[in-house]
C-alpha cells in the first residue's frame, strides 16, 4: 500500500480503472471461450441426433424390407415387390448418408459392411421376384 500512497491520486484512479479493466477483459474472453466451446458442443450433438434418426430410420426400413419379403412371398402380388424394390432404394439412400458423414469415418468399415451385405439381400430378393413372375 505504500507505493499507492506516494503516487498522485489521478494516477491512483487510472491503476484501479486499469485493473478493473483488465479484468473485465480476462473475463469476456473467458465467456467469449466457454460460449464458442458450447456451440461446438451443440453442433456436435445435433449431428449426432441426426446420425441416430438416419440409423433408426435403416433399422425400420430393414424390418420394413423383410415385411414387404414376407407379404410377397405369400400372397405372391408384384405390388409388394416394388414396395420392397422402394424400402431398398431408401435404406441404401441412408446407408449412403452415413457413409458420406465426416464425423463417422471410423465406423466406415462397419457402414460399408452392412451396405454390402444389404445389398446382397436386396439382389437375391429381386432374383426370388423375376423367379416367380416367370413362373406365373
């Protein structure tokens, strides 16, 4: 406190303003960090909502597809073959999504598994369908 007491009192005021200032300044910059580190943070978890909603969306369009299979299969109407023939083209649509997102890269081993092996099902389904409109 000595040092203040041998300064003018001017100068006194500006050390305090400029304290005071300096402060305000940590401050806002550490609110200006913490808001941009939220934003981020809610971006990363609206795409991860919206990753969720596309992989739930393949999991009905695959219940969907076996559906559509099974309807075929026993009432033998063409007009369920091209309901399957359209769930395939969207989940295939949302595989390709998953597949072209940054954030799932490393799951791509994985998304590229299970778009194979989909579209395997999907081709021997469409050999099933031309069987039984050329045995009909």
């Amino acid at each position: 406190m000595s040092f203040l007491s041998r300064m003018k009192l001017i100068y006194q005021i500006s050390l305090i303003g400029l304290a005071a200032l300096s402060i305000f300044a940590i401050v806002a910059m550490v609110l200006f960090v913490a808001d941009y580190q939220r934003q981020t943070a809610e971006t990363t978890a609206e795409e991860a909502v919206d990753d969720r909603l596309i992989v739930d969306g393949i999991a009905r369009e695959f219940l969907n597809a076996r559906r559509r299979e099974k309807d075929f299969l026993l009432r033998l109407d063409e007009k369920y073959a091209a309901d399957h023939a359209e769930t395939v083209a969207i989940v295939q649509s949302d595989l390709k999504k998953l597949s072209d997102d940054p954030a799932l890269d490393p799951f791509d081993g994985q998304i590229s598994s299970i778009a194979t092996s989909f579209d395997n099902y999907a081709a021997q389904f469409e050999i099933i369908a031309d069987l039984q409109q050329k045995s009909a």
